[in-house]
C-alpha cells in the first residue's frame, strides 16, 4: 500500500515569502506528525494531529509556523514570512492508534531553503 | 523528561566485522525505543522497536538490540557489516502513543571494504 507522501520533494523560496508543505498520511491512520530536521541533527517534534485537532503543538519554534489537518487525513504546515534559518527538512509521519508502541512511519520529506 | 544519548557520532568498520552503535535513554516510565536508519536522500526506515515484551529485539537486515533496563541502554548491533549499512542510524524514544519522537542526534555509520 501506499506510504507517508510529501509535496514538494524540494521547495525553494526566498527570505520573507510565505510557503506550504502537504503531507498524505497512511490511509486510516488517524494521528499525524511533523518533524523538521536541520543539517546534521536528528528530527525535532513540531506538532501532532489526533484527527482533525492538534492535540499538541509545543514543538512549533514561533507563531510563524501552523498547521492544519481539516479533514482529518491531508495536512498542510504554513509557514510565513520565512527566515534562513528556516532553512530544513522537513518531515510527516503518520500512525495508527492500532499500532503497537508509538511506531511511526516517515514520508520522504520536503527539503525547503530560504535563499 | 526524555531524552536520547547517542554515544558515538560516527563509526567506521571495515565489510564483515560487528556493529555497535551505542544508546543511553532517560525515560520517567516505561518507554518504547526505536532504531531508525537513514540512507542519503532516503526517508526514515524502522529498523526495530523494543516495546516491553522480549528484551532482546531483532530488526531488518540482521540488526538486532538489546534493552537494559539497569543500564538504561538500548545499543544496537550486527554481527557482519555489509558496504550497503553505511548510513545514518538514530536512537529514539517515546513514552506512549500518541506523543512526539524524541531522536539522538545519530550516529553516521562507515563501512569500507
């Protein structure tokens, strides 16, 4: 079956633009999460969806940063005015609340730059 | 609070010898661990999950680790590198579901022939 999908593969902006990058979870998995990975460092928590609501965004870094999950299955993380050091890449996750433990399964990520 | 301690920031092994790339965790309760593996360009892959039933876990491609719970330790290992392991490898940690991954900062791991 089909895995975490991320669009864009890569994105290219400029410092100040606004950008978003999808996530299409696992067909039924019902908790969604973003992770953002900087240059030689493991993946830091953004935020969680437990269907449609975060359930936890203490890992957003300022208000420039959101999320979204309307449907409770495609999501959308909004970034404005973005800096340089915005510079990452950018993961989604996906798990079902079947699944033993916490296993997450990754999508192959959005590298975003800010030039 | 977790928290994750991955030991080494890079090892190197020659094709045929052991792996050790070694995990310390912090964890208030009983907490579920992960080996992740990260081949350049490439998403994460689970390589395997100590969930509280058998201590020792096997994974994919031979790796396996051991969790102990004395040493707060969860080193994972292979008894024979292969040129295709050569990747980046992450400790992570989680108390429960439906909570945020805690990732070590990854160990690279070298294989030469």
């Amino acid at each position: 079956g089909a895995g975490v999908s991320q669009t864009p593969s890569n994105k290219v902006t400029e410092k100040g633009k606004y950008v978003e990058l999808r996530c299409d979870p696992i067909s039924g998995h019902t908790a969604l999460y973003w992770y953002r990975q900087s240059l030689g460092q493991g993946p830091e928590f953004l935020i969680y969806f437990q269907g449609t609501g975060a359930a936890d965004d203490s890992g957003l870094p300022n208000d420039r940063f959101f999320a979204v999950r309307p449907e409770g299955s495609v999501s959308t993380l909004k970034i404005q005015r973005t800096e340089r050091g915005d510079s990452a890449v950018y993961l989604c996750a996906s798990s079902s609340s079947r699944q033993p433990g916490n296993e997450q399964f990754f999508g192959p990520g959005t590298r975003l730059t800010v030039l | 609070a977790q928290s994750v301690t991955q030991l080494d920031s890079h090892v190197s092994v020659s094709e045929g010898t052991p792996v050790l790339l070694r995990c310390n965790y912090s964890s208030s309760y009983s907490p579920s661990l992960f080996w992740y593996v990260q081949h350049p360009n490439k998403g994460l892959q689970l390589l395997l999950k100590y969930t509280s039933a058998a201590t020792l876990v096997k994974g994919i491609n031979g790796f396996e680790a051991e969790f102990k719970k004395s040493e707060t330790s969860f080193h994972l290992t292979k008894p024979s590198a292969h040129m295709s392991d050569a990747a980046e490898y992450f400790c992570v940690v989680s108390e429960e579901a439906g909570t945020a991954l805690i990732f070590g900062k990854g160990t690279t791991l070298s294989v030469s022939s």
